[in-house]
C-alpha cells in the first residue's frame, strides 16, 4: 500500500496539438509506492499526458515536481526524463532481440574492466536483478528466444535499473495470457513495495481493481477526478470515463439472441476448407443476418480459419461459396470485390496506412474495389469522409489530418469506415475492441447489433467472451487449429464455451 508521500506532482498542465486541446488544466499525482490507474477512453488525454511527462512532447503550461529535485523539471527527452527517475514500458517493447537479455538490461550502462564490456560482471548482475522478481532466465541467451511476456519483464528490469522512482506501465498486459498477466502483477506489487511508485495505464477495468491502490480519470483531456479504489464502484468508473450514467454494456445486448428471420439466405459456405496456415479443413455456413463469433484460446485458429475465407491466407483445397455461388478466391482483391471486407487484428500493420491522412485511409477500399481507372473525385472523398467521420464520431480536427495522430480507438474506426464505405454483405472483425475504451467498444458493439439487424452478416473475433455473448447469435469454438463446437442461440453461454474449449461436453 501507497505510503502517502508525493512523490510525482502534475499540476495545471495544459497541450495544446493541431488545434485540438489535448490536455487542459490537468493535475496528477503519484505517491510512493502506489500503483496507481490512469483511466479513460480514447483520446481522454492519457497519451499525451505520459509523453508531456515523459519528454516525448512538450507542454504550454504547468509544472512538474519529482521528490528531491528542489525545482520544476522539464523533461525535453525520454533521455532526461530517466535521469529525473522517470522510465516507461510500452505495450510494444521497444528492445534489442538480437542482443542477449543481459546486454539489453545494461544497454549503453555496461560495466567496463580494462576498457572493454565486463562480461562476466553484466551478466552476474543481470542475475541478481533479475532474481530480485523472481524471474529465472538465462541472462547469457538472446532476448528473441522468450516470449513477449518475458521481453515485457527485462523492460522493466531495465527501467527499474535505470531508475528507482517512477516507473509507467503503458498497456503491458495486451498481449499476454491470464498467468503471464498474474506474474506480472506480482512483479509490480513487489516493486511498489520497495518505494516505487508505479502509473498503470490500461484498458482493463477488472485488471484495476485487482492491482491498483488508486484511480485518475480523464475525460476530453481534462481531469475528471483522483479517487481511491474501495471508493469508486465499477459502474461509477465507467460512467465518469463516459461523462453519462451507463448500465455495464447491457443495452448492447440483442433483444432475441438467435436469428429469428424468415430470410435464411445462405451468405458463406465453406466445405472442407483450408489454407496455407495451420488451420484444418473446416466447413462453415453462415446465414443472412447472423452474427457469428469466433471462440477459443490465443492460438486455436480463430484469426486463421477467417484468413481462409477471406483469402488473406491462400487456400490449399475445398469449397468457397458465397450467396450459393462458387467463389474462386486468390487474394483479398478476389474478396473484396465478391463483397467481403476484413478489418485485420494489426490494425498498425495490417490495417492503416499511418502517413496518409483520415480520408485517404477511409476512401482506399472503395478505391480499390472500383479500379484505378474510375477514381473518386475530390468532392465525393471528402463528402463520404465526412459522413462516416460523424457516423462513427471519429474524434479527429480535420479529415486530412495524418491518421497515426489518431487514438488507437479513433484509427480503429476508421478502418471500420473504410469497409463499411464498400457496402459489403459478409464483414470479419478480427479483435476490433482490443486496446481500446470500453466506451469505443460499446460504439462497436452496437454497430455490429445494427449491421447485423439491416441485415448484413458478420464475422466476430474477440478475445473477451462477455463482448462476444452480447453481440452473437452463433458461436464457433476452436481449438488445436481445428472447430470442435458450434453453439446457437440460448446455447451460447459463457459456461459452454469453457467445457467446449477444455474438450468436455457441452450441455
């Protein structure tokens, strides 16, 4: 628990970014060994106030005040802001695979002999820190031979190396499983522990409550409130990161949770079907109207089995069809122009074009799908950005603006837009909620609902089985790359997916 004394102090800080007022009067407060949660949705202002602190963007207005420096710091460089006691994780762990998990603990601070890198000194060290969290690897070995969760720890070894006094923690447990997520808490309540006060920035409202001492949200970059954990409800949280009174997501949920209509047009068949990935031969038939979800741990073959119907992976045998017509499907060009659409799990890989603007990024399926001789006018892209930028409420200050100054939530959309601008009957949505604010998510959530009721069929892929039972009418279970399970209707509970995915029975 927080011993009480400050040991970082924001106060009044104002940004001011491309004519949109990023932060505003903003106040923040980390006391010593505290884990304390910064909340709120996309484009809250989190972001920004991690880079005004961090060095990585500078700020009009404020202070900022650390423990034993007698005067306001600036930080004008991550760089600077490590030698104020500063250091930050991100999601992405920004290390050196191709060097030795010691030689990246140590990286530009190796311990010399003779002038030259004391081998055997870094690498007794890098045991001893290491050892300190409980964590057993070898030092020697190079840091692409583990896992991301273990690339996550050395980060933080490094950045508890390097400093002792703030450490920030910017979604670390995305991309890790339930006991990778559990070491890591274990990690952070031993460092807090040890004086180290720790800013937990996360999409996860249960992760809060289960690791944090207190809680700091923002709202359309300004301070909401600084609250205790016990004081604060799950439901108040959300509603104070909304700004309204929300019911926990509920109202996303269907009225009848099966595909009542008379219309049983069949939209994708698949026979026997597989692919160049690891995912076995499947059949598949999705009718008019269904929302169908795609179950299982990470690696069952989810994301593989819809890269097969898309063309995204290339198939190896069996039978596509789509509208009871054979599909000849050679690469996502094939698909698109049959009428599917695909919004990719790596949105920043395989889903924006970071440089181009909001309306490049929106206009370039349709682009495509009409061909390099039938280009959209001027007029009509800024026409269609403009509808979808207020369909979606696409926080952005002009359609032009680069779409990588985006929040994740806000690109994330603008994907949406990008496919729903094609007007296409079969829509995949590979994990479209993750890493984003449960208010974006509910967005979503309703607009598959909607797509779903006007009568268009999607595809739902999502690691969170709650968001999944308020949207589907049918379930898909994977498992070991092959469909084990197909639930409908008052069947698809969260119970019968679990026996499904552990191999026991369904009821």
């Amino acid at each position: 628990m927080a011993s009480g004394r400050e040991i970082l102090t924001m106060r009044h800080i104002s940004k001011n970014f491309l004519g949109v007022r990023a932060l505003n009067n903003v106040d923040f407060t980390l006391r010593e060994g505290e884990i304390h949660a910064l909340m709120g949705e996309n484009g809250a202002g989190k972001s920004t106030l991690i880079k005004v602190l961090t060095g990585a963007e500078e700020f009009e207005s404020g202070e900022i005040r650390i423990t034993g420096i007698p005067r306001p710091i600036i930080n004008r460089s991550p760089q600077e802001a490590q030698q104020n006691g500063i250091s930050t994780v991100y999601q992405e762990v920004n290390l050196c695979p191709n060097l030795s998990v010691a030689e990246n603990l140590f990286l530009g601070r190796e311990p010399k002999r003779l002038g030259t890198i004391d081998w055997k000194t870094m690498n007794k060290k890098a045991v001893e820190a290491f050892a300190a969290m409980d964590i057993d690897i070898d030092v020697t070995l190079n840091l692409e031979n583990y896992s991301v969760a273990i690339q996550q720890m050395v980060a933080i070894a490094r950045a508890v190396e390097i400093s002792s006094r703030v450490l920030i923690l910017d979604e670390p447990t995305s991309s890790l499983d339930d006991s990778e997520v559990n070491k890591l808490f274990s990690i952070m309540r031993k460092l807090s522990k040890s004086g180290i006060g720790i800013i937990f920035v996360t999409h996860f409202i249960e992760q809060v409550y289960e690791v944090c001492n207190r809680i700091t949200v923002l709202r359309n970059g300004e301070l909401v409130g600084d609250y205790d954990v016990e004081s604060l409800p799950r439901l108040q949280l959300v509603a104070k990161m909304l700004g309204k009174d929300f019911d926990d997501l509920a109202e996303v949920k269907r009225e009848g949770s099966d595909n009542t209509s008379d219309d049983t047009e069949v939209v994708i068949e698949a026979e026997s079907l597989k692919s160049t990935s690891r995912i076995r031969p499947f059949d598949l038939a999705v009718n008019r109207g269904d929302v169908i979800g795609l179950s299982g741990l990470l690696g069952s073959g989810r994301s593989e089995l819809a890269r097969a119907i898309y063309g995204a992976d290339a198939a190896k045998g069996g039978r596509l069809k789509m509208k009871g017509k054979p599909l000849n499907i050679h690469k996502p060009l094939d698909a698109m122009k049959a009428g599917m659409a695909f919004l990719p799990e790596n949105r920043k890989e395989e889903g924006i074009i970071a440089d181009l603007s909001v309306r490049e990024n929106i206009i370039l399926a349709l682009q495509a799908r009409k061909g390099a001789f039938r280009q959209l006018s001027r007029k009509e892209q800024e026409e269609l950005t403009d509808r979808y930028i207020d369909i979606l409420k696409i926080k952005t200050s002009s359609r032009d603006t680069p779409v990588k100054q985006l929040s994740g939530g806000n690109q994330q959309k603008v994907i949406l837009a990008r496919w729903l601008l094609t007007n296409p009957d079969f829509l995949i949505l590979d994990e479209p909620t993750r890493g984003i604010d449960v208010g974006t998510k509910a967005e979503i959530q309703k607009l598959i609902v909607n797509l779903s009721d006007q009568g268009k069929t999607v595809m739902f892929i999502s690691s969170e089985i709650e968001e999944m039972l308020r949207t589907c009418n049918r379930m898909i279970v994977m498992r070991d790359c092959v469909k084990i399970s197909e639930l409908n209707g008052t069947d698809i509970t969260q119970d019968n997916i679990m026996k499904a995915i552990a191999g026991g029975g369904v009821e």
